[in-house]
C-alpha cells in the first residue's frame, strides 16, 4: 500500500517567501535572503574609517610647520632661522617706532582646506629691521611714507632682537608690484634715514662672529651706506656747501685708496722697495767681503815676502862663509 506523503512535509519543502524589506539574492542554485540593513551598516563602518583618516590627514598638514600659521615669533622653529628659509606675509600695522606687525602666511597651502580663522587678533609676528639704527625721519618713512599697510613681504629672520623677547631682527623685502620689489634693510640706509650700527658696539661685534647671515647682510648695508654717504642725504646730510665741499677730498681719497689699481701700484712699489733694500744690503756685505778677502791676500802676500827675504838674507850669508 502506497504511504501519503504528509501536509506538514510538503509545506517544509516550499521555500519560506521573502519579507517585503529583504533583497534576494541567487547565487547559483541557492537563494539567500539580505537584510538592507545590514548592507548599509557596513558602508556606514567602511565610510567611518575612511572620513576618521582622512580628518587625521587634514589636521596634520594643518598643524605641519609647512602648512603652519605662526603667531608668535617663539612659534618659528629654530631649523628656519638657521636655514635662513625665507617666509611670506602681509604687513598689517607699522608702529611709529618703525616696526612691522605681520601676518604670516604658510609656506604652502592647500586650497581644498579652509583658512583657519585667527581666534587671537593679536596673533601678529614682530619683526624689526636687521642691521640698522633708524633715525626719527627713517621711522616716519615707513611708517607713513611708504604705506606698507595691506602689502605683501618677504623675510628672513636673522635673529633675536636684544632685551625684546616678542620681537625679532629680519631682512624684509616689501612687494610694491608684480614687477618691483624693494628690500626695506638697504631702502632706509640707502635715502639716509639709517646707519650701521658701529663695529665697537660689543652685541653688533657678537653677532657678526657668529651670524652668516647677519655679516652678509652688513656687507650689503655698508655698501648702501657709502651711496647715502657721497649723495649726502637723510643724516649724511651737510648743512652747508662749504661742508660738502671739505667732504669731497676725502671721498675721492677713499675712493681712490680702495681702487684695484691703487692697490697694484702701492703692491709693485712696496716690492721694488724691499727689492731695491734687499740688493743694497747685499752688495754692501759683498763689498765687506770683498774687502775682507783682499785685505788677507794683502796680509798673506806681505808674510810670503818678508819669508823669501829673510831665506835670500840666509843664504846669502852662509854663501859668504863658505867663500872664505
């Protein structure tokens, strides 16, 4: 007798019919059921991993010293002073003292990053112009007539300024135009409104023996300072003509003195003298020597003769006894 299969055993072999939120999936003979949820809450923990490193990646270029802002001169690291890295920034204030307040700028930027905002309106680098002593009209020159508000600048930090911790000495190169650029160092020494500081100052002598850049950059201002010196402008000025002309002299002098060519004819005189000295004493001990040897051979010849005339005496007498 043939057995029923039983109803419950047939409804087991029907594959359960899918919810209305899940996604069938065939793979080959197999179907499997997906819950939406699921799938979408990996893309959520993938996307998370993602986003967390790219923010890691976006706070570090921001807080990297080439992607960072410096509001202090105590945040600019060591490596640049020495390395003598040149930075940008734009002039925001000029203190009657002559003194810049500038906005740094990064040394690179990255432009799908937004700026970020300054939470310290103070937060401006102090920068002084290196390897000058600023007169009254040098410090209202930049600070009124240049109008170096809202300019761009290059600079170099040299060093420290002495007994100003928030501040220090920089070689500055204002932006006038896309074609012009002038350094403010060699301007202000140039038109007059600036000296060098004095070799005999003890913290200026320091820094030249110890400072590449600061002894360079004083080469180049002494240069400037001669220009501003022959023109007789800003405190080269002469009060009267009479002053300008007693400067002359000395001017054409010095110029003269430092000529190469100068140098040449003092050089070949200075050696045709030792020469000329050195050959005079020569022929002086030659001529004592000279002297020297003849008055022997004189000496000698006088000995030689008296000998052979006292032999000739000898023989002469020991000749006569032998006669007898």
């Amino acid at each position: 007798m043939t057995e029923v299969p039983a109803a419950h055993d047939h409804a087991e072999s029907k594959p359960e019919a899918p919810k209305h939120h899940d996604v069938v999936v065939n793979e080959g003979s197999v179907t499997k059921f997906v819950d939406p949820i699921d799938k979408y809450t990996a893309l959520a923990v993938r996307g998370t991993i993602v986003g967390i490193g790219l923010a890691g990646v976006v706070i570090y270029l921001r807080n990297s010293r080439l992607f960072h802002k410096f509001q202090h001169v105590n945040q600019i690291p060591k490596d640049f002073v020495r390395k003598e890295l040149e930075l940008k920034g734009r002039v925001r204030e000029v203190l009657p003292s002559g003194e810049l307040r500038v906005e740094h700028e990064p040394i690179m930027r990255i432009p799908f990053i937004p700026k970020r905002k300054n939470a310290n309106p103070q937060g401006l680098l102090n920068l002084r112009l290196a390897g000058v002593d600023l007169s009254k009209s040098g410090q209202q020159f930049l600070a009124k007539d240049l109008r170096l508000t809202n300019k761009p600048v290059t600079f170099t930090v040299i060093k420290g300024t002495e007994g100003e911790p928030d501040t220090v000495d920089a070689d500055v190169t204002v932006k006038k135009n896309a074609l012009s650029r002038t350094n403010l160092n060699l301007e202000v020494v140039r038109r007059g409104y600036a000296r060098v500081p004095a070799p005999d100052q003890p913290k200026h002598l320091k820094a030249l023996q110890t400072i590449p850049a600061y002894s360079r950059l004083i080469s180049r201002l002494l240069m400037s300072e001669k220009i501003a010196d022959r023109r007789g402008v800003g405190v080269w000025e002469r009060d009267t003509w009479v002053e300008s002309v007693q400067s002359y002299p000395s001017q054409v002098s010095g110029i003269v003195r430092s000529a190469a060519i100068t140098k040449a004819v003092v050089l070949l005189y200075n050696v045709t003298k030792d020469v000329v000295l050195y050959g005079v004493k020569l022929t002086q001990q030659t001529y004592y020597v000279v002297l020297s040897i003849i008055a022997h051979i004189t000496n000698g010849y006088r000995k030689f003769s008296v000998g052979v005339d006292k032999l000739t005496d000898k023989y002469n007498r020991v000749r006569q006894k032998i006669g007898k």
